[in-house]
C-alpha cells in the first residue's frame, strides 16, 4: 500500500483534490462518507462515485494506508490487534469489551522515545510518528472487526508511543474521530494519557473539544520518577501544575495513572509521598499492577506487586484523602502490555 492515503487528508484538500480531477464539491464529501461512516476502502464499492472519477482518484491515492495484520483474541474478549503500516513497520491497538462499553486503545508511534523502565514498547526507542491518518485508521480498523450490535463506545490513547510527542498527528486525528461527519465519538469519551510533557499538555489544552486526560505519575518525588521514567526532564511539581491548569481550562478532572512495581513505587513513603502531591488537586489516581514483560523482568529485575499489596497501597492513598481506582487485568494471557506484540514481531 502507499502512504497517499485519503485518510491523511483534511476535508478541504479532499475537495480540492476532487474538484481538480473535474469531479464536483458534493463528490468530495460522497468520497469522505463512504471512507468514515462506511469504512470502505476500496473505491470500487464506492458507488455513487462516477466511474472516471473513481478511476482518477486510485491512480494516485488509495484509500487507506494501513493493514489489519494480526489479531488476537484473550479469553476474557479482549482482542490485541497488530496493524501493517505501509513501510511494513506495526503498530498495535486493542479492541477491550467490558459489559455495553467497548473501549479502543490506540497508538500514536511505532515505538516510544521516553524509554519508562517497564514498558516494552520503549525498549528500542522510537522509530517514527504516525500520521493523523494511521492514528485514525486504527479505530477504522477496530471497528469493521466489531460483531454486530456493538460499537465504539469509548477510546484512551494509550498504546504504544507519547501522544504529546506527537500533537501534529494527534489533533487532527482525534478532530477526526470527534467530527459527527467522521467517527463521531464524543469528546468525552476520548482520553489521552502522558508520561507528563508540560508545554504540549498546555498546547493540547488549548485544542478543542475537551478531551479527558490521564498523566502517568508513577512516583511522586523527582529522583524515583527519573529512574522510572528516565528521558522526562520536567519534575513532579511542574507535570501537577500541568495537570491542574488542564484542569481548570477545560474543567475535566485529571487522572494519574501509577504503574505499580513490587518494592519500587509501592511502599509505604511512595504511598505518603503521594498523598502529600495530590492531596489539594481534584483527580483520581488508578493504580495499574505492572504486567511483566519477560525482557524486562531479566534486564531490570522489576517484578508485579501482589494483589494484598496493591490493596494496601490504594488503602493508604484513600485514607489520605484520594480518590483510587485499581485496573484490572485484561487480556493477561495474551501479551497484555500494548508494545508486546510488536516486541514478538521484532
Ligand atoms: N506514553 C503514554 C501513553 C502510552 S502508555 C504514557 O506513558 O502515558 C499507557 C499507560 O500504560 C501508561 O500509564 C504506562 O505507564 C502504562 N504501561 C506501560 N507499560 C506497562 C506495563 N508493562 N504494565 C502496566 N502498565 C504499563
Ligand atoms: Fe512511552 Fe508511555 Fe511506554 Fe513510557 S509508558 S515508554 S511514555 S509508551
């Protein structure tokens, strides 16, 4: 497949694009009706589309640009879905039902530069952005797979790469799926989570409509967080202070995601730590038992708290006055983790 794909183009480009092949305005947006509300892509199925102007169109462009590769199916309905983008790199997201809700998870790079010490999917750095396009075709892909009756109900950007490490792909791409002409899912429904990039949070802030966000603390003093997470030079206090501001922009109360590690960032003083940062800020922190990648496991000899353990620290954390959500695992017998199944491929 090339990478001239309809689906990196804006609206006006697509009209611009149509209107110079000799085709009309309201072509242009049949084109754009059958690519998001339909899916297809294919201009053959494209049938109010005249012949010649499907014909003229394929020549240069195709419709999309990326390639279901492989999926897998966890016992408990999570689907882990590994996506062929045109220059034959992957990238994955997850398809993850829970009751009505259908959440998708998507990623915005093939890698990660940020290099947090239990993620696979930084472990060989970052090799390139995604483009707005690739960024939606996933939630295109994800949901052609969906049976019947079921539909996107909800989408986190926390797959495999920085979203804020990537907004000129990012905010078109979530305008896209926002856009009631496009994938039309509501603002409110989309979270993006970071590993705390200050400036670009203010300019994600400053997009429109407002979207949820989730910072990943992991720790909330400066020296265990730059073991953690060692490539962020920003400290605790200015990630909060972005989170706050996010805050009071958009009124969205902010999540912190704390990825917890056996004897690393579960004790008791990471516990009171925490409390002393967030005590004052309206948020909640969910507290995500690290699922083990072998590679790591033998690297850095991190390890998964156990289930008491987990309970303790999220105790502790509401007895100082926080709120706490714990994750459940989900799709554990499958390469839980997003950047795993990409790491098998490699
Ligand atoms: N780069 C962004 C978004 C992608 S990672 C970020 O770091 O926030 C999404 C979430 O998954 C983050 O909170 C991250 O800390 C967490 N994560 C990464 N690897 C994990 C693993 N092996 N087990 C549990 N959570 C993990
Ligand atoms: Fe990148 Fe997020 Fe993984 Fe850290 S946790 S390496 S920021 S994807």
């Amino acid at each position: 497949m090339s990478a001239n794909a309809l689906t990196d183009l804006s609206d006006a480009d697509l009209t611009d694009i149509v209107t110079g092949l000799g085709g009309k305005p309201f072509q242009a947006r049949q084109v754009s009706h059958w690519l998001w509300k339909h899916g297809i892509s294919d201009f053959e199925q494209m049938r109010n589309v005249p012949q010649a102007l499907r014909t003229a169109l394929a020549a240069k462009f195709s419709p999309h640009s990326t390639a279901l590769h492989k999926a897998e199916l966890a016992a408990d309905g999570t689907e882990k879905l590994l996506l062929k983008l045109h220059d034959n790199d992957n990238v994955e997201c997850v398809i993850i039902p829970d009751g009505e809700r259908t959440t998708l998870c998507i990623s915005t790079q093939v890698g990660c530069p940020v290099g947090c010490v239990f993620c696979a999917s930084g472990m060989f750095g970052v090799r390139r952005n995604l483009s707005a396009g690739e960024i939606v075709e996933q939630v295109l892909i994800a949901r052609a797979r969906l049976p019947e009756g079921r539909r996107l109900t909800n989408l986190v950007v926390m797959g495999m790469g920085e979203p804020m490490l990537n907004l000129d792909g990012l905010l078109p791409a979530l305008q896209r799926i926002h856009d009631p002409d496009g994938i039309n899912l509501g603002a409110r429904r989309i979270t993006v989570s970071t590993s705390g990039y200050p400036k670009q949070m203010e300019r994600f802030a400053e997009a429109d409509p407002s979207y949820n966000l989730a910072v990943s603390l992991h720790a909330a003093d400066d020296e265990l967080r730059k073991e953690l997470v060692p490539t962020v030079t920003s400290s605790v206090a200015e990630i909060v202070a972005a989170a706050d501001s996010y805050f009071a922009k958009k009124n969205r109360e902010v999540t912190f995601e704390v990825v917890l590690l056996a004897g690393k960032n579960d004790r008791r003083i990471d516990a009171n730590n925490m409390i002393g940062l967030l005590r004052d800020l309206p948020c909640t922190v969910n507290l995500i038992p690290w699922n083990p990648v072998d590679e790591i496991v033998q690297e850095h000899g991190l390890g998964r708290p156990s289930e008491a353990r987990v309970d303790a620290f999220a105790a502790l954390l509401r007895g100082g006055g926080i709120n706490v959500t714990v994750r459940r695992q989900r799709g554990a017998d499958r390469s839980a983790a997003c950047g795993q199944l990409r790491l098998q491929e490699l």
